[in-house]
C-alpha cells in the first residue's frame, strides 16, 4: 500500500481510457519470445519476493515489481506487509518508484485488488492513477476476501494486462495458509 500523506484521491489516468486493450503490431517470433521471457523473469520475481511477506490469516501473500519504460529504465519492488501491516505490494512497489512510472509495466504475483477495506484506494486505482501501461500477473484473485476484477478494470481503461498462470502455483504454495 502507498502511504501518502495527502487527503484527496489520486490523479487519474493520465491519458484518456480506452475502451478495449491497446493492441500492438505483431513483432517477429524473436522478439515475441524475448519479451515473454522477460516478462516471466520479472513475474517469477514477484513472486520470490512475496515470501519475504509475513503471513496474515486476513490478507493474501503478495509481491510486485515496476519497471519503467524504455531501455535502461528505473524499477521498484514491493511485498505485501513490507512497512506495515496494511500494505499491499503493488502499492509499495509503486511508492518506492524512483521518478514517474507512467508507460511502465508492474509485475504482481497476483491480480491487484480492486476492492478494499483497509485502505482509502485500492491497487487498481493507484495502477491507473500511476498511469502503468500493462500490468502482468501470474494468478487471478481467489474470492476469499473480496470478488476482484482489477484486471477487468485496468483493461477497460485501456492498460494492457496479461495473465501468465504458468506460475501460479508458486502464489498458490506462497497462500497456502489461506488457500489450503
């Protein structure tokens, strides 16, 4: 979760929605395969660090990173409980953003919440508040806690999002003590 020390909500997108994802021009085989590759890297990462995250018996195990945009770009990471315990991972990961995140990518163990009770925003808002162009995430909310559509959300408002479930059993094995 993002402390911020201010009272008013966050900004919003800071392009207009899309009412559908955004779709790309096909690149070649190569440089389809670089990106998956990349993007399952940084995905496996999230979900390393979401075992630094104490257990909760009333919060999911999260971890996320952001990467900026562009070669050479900044990155942040983040675990759920990481400061406090309200924190959520995507929120963290974006607070400890060095600069702006706008056209950037988070990468999150699982799908950012789009319902909240312990805080005034939830990870979705903050996303397109952030103003990330795709968000990845490798297990889709299991409904426990909340019924989430936050990916649902950040594609109707034109982010890009993907879901790689290939590495959802490690999330799965991280809420164990949730999840059974």
């Amino acid at each position: 979760m993002r402390s911020e020390s201010r009272s008013e909500p966050p900004a919003g997108p800071r392009s207009e929605p899309r009412s559908e994802p955004r779709s790309e021009q096909p690149a070649g085989p190569r440089s389809e395969s670089l990106a998956e590759s990349l993007d399952a890297a940084l995905l496996a990462e999230a979900v390393e660090l979401s075992r630094r995250s104490p257990p909760s018996p009333t919060a999911y195990t999260v971890g996320a990173v952001v990467v900026g945009a562009g070669p050479g770009a900044a990155r942040s990471v983040g675990w759920s409980r990481r400061h406090d315990l309200l924190d959520h991972a995507e929120e963290v990961a974006l607070a400890a953003f060095p600069g702006d995140p706008a056209g950037g990518t988070l990468y999150s163990s699982l799908e950012p919440c789009s319902r909240r009770r312990s805080r005034r925003h939830t990870c979705t808002e903050l996303i397109l508040a952030a103003g990330i162009a795709r968000v990845v995430f490798a297990l889709r909310e299991p409904p426990l806690f909340a019924d989430c559509d936050g990916a649902e959300l950040l594609a109707r408002a034109g982010v890009e999002v993907v879901e790689l479930p290939g590495l959802a059993a490690g999330v799965l094995s991280v809420n164990a003590h949730l999840l059974g």
